[in-house]
C-alpha cells in the first residue's frame, strides 16, 4: 500500500511530507482528520 503524501502551502513555500501509515498509524490518522477538518488552516 503507497503512503499518503501532505502537502502545507505556507506563506515561506510548499512542505511536502509523506505520512508513514504502516509505522505510525494512529499518528497518520489523527493528522489527516484534523486535516480534513481544517485544524491546519
């Protein structure tokens, strides 16, 4: 299974980082539903 990859658009660049899903699945998730949510913005 491919890793997610996110991406934070800051005002400095673009971060882009990939979410190791197998190794840290909790942690993947918690980000990805703050995220989606619009914690992040």
């Amino acid at each position: 299974m491919a890793n997610r990859t996110a991406v934070i658009q800051t005002n400095k660049g673009t971060i882009k980082f990939e979410l190791l899903e197998q190794d840290a699945p909790k942690t993947t998730e918690n980000f990805r539903l703050l995220a989606e949510k619009g914690y992040y913005d």
